[in-house]
C-alpha cells in the first residue's frame, strides 16, 4: 500500500532485494504497486524491503520480508 504519510506525491518505489546467503543486495525503482523480480536462484532466501520516494527524497523503508524462491527463480510481489 502507498505510505500513510507522504510529503508530497509519491513519484515511484524502490525495491531492494538481497540473497540471504550472500548478503548482496541490489535494487530497481518500481513506478506501480507490483513487480515481477526474474532472474533469481531457484531454491534461495532473499531478503525484500521496499520505499517510496518523492520530490524530496526517499521514505522510510518498510520491515525486512523474508522468502525462498521455487523451482522457477521468480516471485510476484504486490506491495
């Protein structure tokens, strides 16, 4: 869901994603309200925060979402 308090309109989102085992995070900037990460490894925990930002910057980042991706290597987010 979009922030419950923006200052200012909401220009886009980050999605950061970073493999458990790992630790490397990468991000992309997301314009709607779901993505499709592809290219991932089939049988893997990553680790998924999100943020939006503005004008102004960026927002606070939402809590630590843990998941393990299946056979395929992809997940659907809706956030």
């Amino acid at each position: 869901d979009p922030p419950a308090y923006a200052n200012g309109p909401v220009q886009g989102y980050r999605l950061f994603w970073t493999e458990t085992m790992t630790g490397r995070e990468q991000h992309v900037e997301v314009d709607g309200l779901s993505y499709r990460l592809e290219g991932l490894k089939k049988f893997t925990e990553y680790t998924l925060r999100f943020l939006a930002f503005n004008r102004y910057g960026p927002g606070v980042s939402s809590q630590d979402v843990t998941v393990t991706t299946l056979s395929d290597g992809e997940w659907d987010l809706g956030f």
